[in-house]
C-alpha cells in the first residue's frame, strides 16, 4: 500500500475533530469503548494481507490511536486544568505575547502559567489575560489571578485553555532565557517598524503577509480581502513559508546540495519561530523541513505522505487543534493541490506522449506559457474547491471570484515578501538609507496594487454566497464526490452521460434546498465592533436593529447586498447616532425609529409577519426582545436589568452584560466585549453568527467558533 502515513494522518485528524466536536456531549468511556470498536478488525484485516485489507488495517488503527490519545489528553491535562475554574490563586507565568495597550493601559496578554498555586506545570498551560499592563514576551510575572475556563470551541483549537484576571498588583520577577521570545520580541520589532515607515492600509498588511503579525489590520481590509477570496495572503501559511524557501534556496546552486538544504532547513525554523509557530506555519514547516531532510539523505519526499506527519505531529501535541479553522482550511486546500497536481502531470504527460508519437519532440514556447497559465488555474480552481466543505461548516462566505483574484495577487506575494523585509531590516541604517527607500518604494506600490485589487473585487455584486448548515455541507461533498468520481471515469460517452447525470443531480438539490429553507428567519449579528448590528431577514425582507459604527454601517449593507434583501421594512436606531439621514439614504426603510428619542416607556412592531420587535426603556438602558413564531432572542444597549423577564432562547451580546442575565443560549459577534471574555458561562462566538429559525420546526446556530 502507498502512502500509509497519509492515511494514518488523515483519519487521525478526523477522529480528533470528532472528537473534540463532541466532547462535551460523550462521556470518557465512550470514547473507549469506540476506541475498542475500531481496534478489533485490525488484526482480521493484516491477516487479509491484500491492498483493501491494509487500508482498513490503517483506517482502524488510526481511528482507534486518535480515539485513546484523546481520552489520555483530555484525562490527563485537560481535566486537571479546567479543574482550576473559579478558583482565585497565586500564579507564575512567562509572557508569550502581549498586544498594545489601548488608551486605559490595559493590554491583551497570552502566557504560559509554570505554577498553579503550589503546583508546578509539567506541561506549561497557555492562558489569556485581559487586564495586565504591558509586558515584553520573555518576561516572567507573579500575583494573585482568578481563572475561568476558556470557551471549548473557541480557544481550545489554538491552545488557549484557561482565561485569567486580576484586581491586584502583578510584579515582574525576572526574564525568560528562553530564545523563542527573541523571535517574538523580533516580529513585534520588525511589525512596528514596517507599520511605521507606510500609511497604515499598507503598513499593516505588509506586516501581517511578511511577519504575521495581523493586529493592525483593518476591519475594511480584511473585509475586502475576504471578500476577494485572498484572506490566506494576510495569514503567514504554507505558501510563505515556501516562498522563503524558494528565495533562500536560489542562493546557493543546486549542485551543493548539502548546504542548501541546511541553510533552507535554518530559515524554515527561523520563520516558523518568528511568526509564532501558529497552526498553519506549524504545517507548511514540517512538510518544508521533511522535504528538506530527504532531499539531504538523497531521497525524494512524498508530499502526501509529509502533509500527513504534519497533521499528526500537530494534533498529537493539541488534538482540540483538529477544530481549528486555519488549520482545516490549510490542509484541505493544501490536499486539494496536490491532488490537482497529480491529474495535471498526468495530463502533461499523455500531452507530451501523443507529441512524440507524432515525431515531436520539443514543445513550444506558446505551448509552455499556456500549460504554465492553465496549470496556475487549474491549482488555484483545487484549492478554492477543497475548502468549500470547510467554509460552509464553518459558516463562512465563498467568493466566486477567488481563483481570478489569485492568479493577480498571488505572484505579487513573493515581491511583497522579499521587499518588506529587506525595508523592515534596513530601516533606520544610516548607509542603506537609498536602498532602504527603493525596497519600501517598491513593497508599498505592490501592497497598493493588492489592495486596489482586491477592493475592486470585493466591491462587485453578487460575488461572495454564503452557505451554511448541514444541508448544504451534504450538498458540496456529494458534489466534490461526483467531480472526483468523473475525473476516474475514462473519456467518452459514459463520462459524458455520468456528467449530464451529476449535474441533474445537483440542480434538484439546489432546488430542493431552497424549498425546505422557504419560510425561514436568519437572525445575525453584522459587524466589528463590540456592538454589531441585528439584522433579521425573511426572504427579500429584513428589519435592522442598528447599534452604531460606521464598520458595522459597511457591513451590514454588504451583508444585505449578498442575501439578496431588496426591502428594509424597519429600522430601529438602538443608540444615540447622529446619522439618520445617512441610515435612511443607505436603507431607505419602510419605517424608521429612534429608539432614544422617539420611545419613551415601550413600543411594539411587527415589520414582518411572525417577527415581534419590541422595545422596553428602563432607567439606564433599553432591551429588545424578539419573538420569531414562539423563539424569543433578545439584545440590550446601555445598563439593562433581566429582574423579571423570561429566560430567553438567544441573547445577542453586546458592550454590557444585562444584570441577571437568563439566556440558554449567548451569542457574541464581531470584536469582544470585556465582559464577554470574562464571563465564566458558555458563550457561542463567531465573525458574522446567525440564528436560523424554521417556524413550528426547529432552530439552529451557525457561524461560531
């Protein structure tokens, strides 16, 4: 059997997305008994000793690994560690990032805790902290924390286990010697010093592609990049990495190969450390350096075989990782290529076999530049298929536009790449003062022309659907099944008829899906600030619960514009803006309401049939309950009070907590509220989180985390 490495990592990873997708809902000895199941056809299934009986031999064995080293994982560290929620204690803990601190002096801060109380960490637990003041990386810190538990499918899949305050006085006690956090400290110093040198809509993205560090962006730029289909270009990743190694490797010829794998193996080490060894890096750097390591044993690496060490060596060490959706995207886009490239060689192949049939032997110059130009197409058309399943489980938006726009922006990475740290290294040097200037000059007119790009893109309509929900995921994979299923078939009238036949298939299904959804309420929260707009639709309608900022206005406009709403029956100004005017020109909705001046104790509307908005003032604040055909959901602005009001199915989070806050369900959006990382109950977090309501029927979340 080829590639049983491949295998192995492929199930691993999805037994541990399994996994950590039900943990909460299966209890440990379950997972055992599961892990038994598995394990009992393998001795059978060697015994066979055929290619089948293999396969299944590595398929079980996998699942049945994955399944005891999750339950180990979650036994021996996860249990003791989430033991620790509520409890107030004395913590030493090293800084491993820390962002700016804003205007209050207070700073986002992610640590390592070495001791717990009297209990020393074998295995150092990676916590977030909200209100410490500014620390390097590096630094080693001691006082007194209260701990609460990190939200599972949020923060676990980046390792991020407990969340910590503090009221008291933190003292730093000394300083790591650790070099890790030189590579820290030195992308924080390379970011601020490219932020520096450029306007800040380059500035940032040139620190985000060319040292990962994404703090900067804006929420307009990564809205138009996302929209675009680009958003990987602003995540160091596998094709950065590669880059680097593409640049560093043309250094040194290829006849002295020794030392070139070694230089390409430092520099793989040294980016991966400096941008922060996330997920994705974590990937593209094991295959790069087991790529490099055949190469130096004069062996030739099988890229399946190296993306399946990867996905290992990455879950085994966090298996909550498999949920990360960085990673998902990265490793289905990655597999997506390489199986593109296979089909493609062998279509250069049975090209090249019928030119020498006919006697010749050389291939063109135009030839070349047309297999290079469809090759790029082909790969980029692979990669955008294969994270469709990941983009709509995770309930994100898919631009139909993605694989044009990579083929503009993606060879200007390497540019970009190259001259932005050449600009952030030279900056500053007295005698590299001219070449300093034409590297920026040259890095700031590439990002100008990316960003020029992509916002053209994401500006033209209809490019961006959204799909979420189960029905639709069941709709992709059959269809990427039966795209496989015809790329197997040979040429001729079966193919053809196999063709006709799937594409039948899919358009019933389109049709189907769009008759079950008939009649159903999308309730979402749009925008990036700590209060994102509420935005309710049914069918081409929608009302609009504003709730201020000129991203969320952006947004929710987009937002309207992809759903297809041409009809805005209400709009409630929940806050006091001073933009009527531009809200009404936006909109243009049925009926208007300012929720600060225009209600004085309560009012009620019904802008759509089934939907009830309804609007209580209470002294400090002012709540909205909706009532969706017997769902109730809710949002507040201001100091609001829950004494008295029924538990609800959704509360819509803002910038306060409601006092007495009774909710199954929290659902935050956008950039988080303060009190929604401090508060110790479970909160459902995403960039654009909906609630879908199927009147009499059921009701369901997606888009979170």
């Amino acid at each position: 059997m080829k590639r049983p490495l491949f295998l192995f990592g492929v199930v691993w990873l999805m037994t541990q997305l399994f996994c950590t997708h039900f943990s909460e809902k299966l209890p440990l000895w379950t997972i055992a008994a599961l892990a038994a199941v598995f394990l009992l056809p393998v001795p059978l299934a060697v015994l066979r000793r055929t290619t089948g009986g293999i396969r299944l031999a590595v398929f079980c064995a996998a699942a049945s690994a994955a399944l005891l080293w999750n339950l180990g994982w979650q036994f021996c560290f996860l249990g003791p560690v989430t033991a620790h929620e509520g409890e107030t204690v004395q913590l030493r803990a090293v800084v491993t990032r820390t962002e700016r601190a804003g205007e209050s002096g207070w700073a986002q801060t992610e640590l390592k805790l070495l001791w717990i109380g009297e209990e020393k960490q074998l295995f150092p637990v990676t916590a977030n902290a909200y209100s410490l003041p500014s620390f390097e990386p590096g630094d080693l810190i001691e006082g007194e924390f209260t701990l609460s538990a990190a939200d599972p499918a949020y923060d676990y899949g980046k390792g991020v286990f407990l969340n910590i305050s503090t009221e008291g006085a933190v003292e730093k006690v000394g300083h790591s010697a650790n070099p890790i956090y030189l590579f820290t400290r030195l992308q924080q110093y390379l970011s601020l010093k490219l932020r520096g040198r450029f306007v800040p809509e380059i500035g940032s993205v040139a620190a985000a592609v060319c040292v990962g560090d994404r703090s900067g962006l804006a929420d307009s730029i990564q809205e138009n990049y996302r929209y675009a289909g680009v958003a990987h270009l602003l995540v160091v990743s596998g094709l950065h990495l590669s880059l680097v190694t593409g640049v560093v490797g043309a250094l040194l010829p290829r006849r002295r190969r020794t030392m070139r794998n070694l230089l390409m193996i430092v520099a793989v080490l040294a980016f991966m450390a400096l941008t922060g060894f996330t997920a994705s890096v974590f990937r593209a750097g094991v295959m790069a350096l087991l790529v490099c390591l055949a190469s130096l044993l004069s062996e030739s690496a099988d890229s399946r075989t190296s993306l399946g060490a990867a996905v290992f060596l990455l879950t085994a060490f966090n298996p909550a990782c498999a949920a990360d959706a960085g990673l998902l995207l990265s490793v289905s886009a990655t597999l997506g290529i390489l199986l593109a490239n296979e089909q493609f060689e062998c279509f250069r192949e049975q090209r090249a076999q019928r030119r020498r049939e006919k006697k010749k032997q050389k291939t063109g110059r135009l030839e070349r530049i047309f297999m290079g130009i469809a090759n790029s197409i082909f790969l980029s058309a692979a990669a955008a298929i294969a994270t469709i399943p990941v983009l709509v489980a995770i309930g994100g938006e898919i631009s139909l536009f993605s694989v044009l726009t990579n083929l503009v922006a993606v060879p200007l990475i390497t540019p970009v790449l190259v001259f932005g740290l050449l600009t952030a290294l030279t900056l500053g040097i007295p005698l590299m003062q001219v070449p300093s200037r034409v590297f920026a000059l040259l890095c700031g007119g590439l990002i100008r022309v990316l960003n020029m790009v992509t916002s053209w893109v994401a500006d033209l309509p209809f490019g961006v659907i959204y799909l979420q929900g189960f029905y639709p995921l069941a709709v992709v994979l059959v269809g990427i099944g039966l795209l496989l299923l015809l790329f197997r078939l040979p040429k001729g009238g079966l193919r053809r008829k196999a063709s006709i036949l799937s594409a039948a298939l899919l358009l019933f299904a389109v049709a189907l899906g769009t008759a079950l959804n008939a009649g159903t309420v999308r309730v979402a929260l749009i925008g990036y600030t700590q209060q994102p707009a509420v935005v309710i639709t049914e069918g081409d309608a929608a009302a609009i619960l504003w709730r201020g900022g000129e991203t969320n206005l952006n947004a929710v406009e987009h937002y309207l514009e992809v759903q297809k709403i041409h009809r805005v029956a209400l709009l409630i100004n929940c806050v006091s803006d001073e933009r009527e005017k531009e809200l009404e020109d936006r909109f243009a909705p049925q009926e208007y309401c300012d929720a600060e001046e225009d209600v004085i104790v309560g009012v009620t509307f019904e802008p759509i049939d089934g939907i009830m908005i309804s609007i209580r003032r209470q002294a400090e604040g002012i709540l909205f309950p909706i009532s969706v055909e017997g769902a109730t959901l809710c949002c507040a602005t201001g100091k609001t009070s829950f004494t008295g009001e029924p538990t609800v199915e959704v509360f819509l989070a803002g910038t306060q907590q409601p006092a007495g806050l009774a909710a199954r369900n929290i659902l935050a959006g956008g950039q988080e509220a303060e009190w929604v990382r401090r508060s110790g109950q479970k909160i459902l977090r995403g960039e654009e989180p909906t609630v879908w309501i199927r009147p009499g029927v059921s009701m369901k979340i997606t888009g979170v985390g």
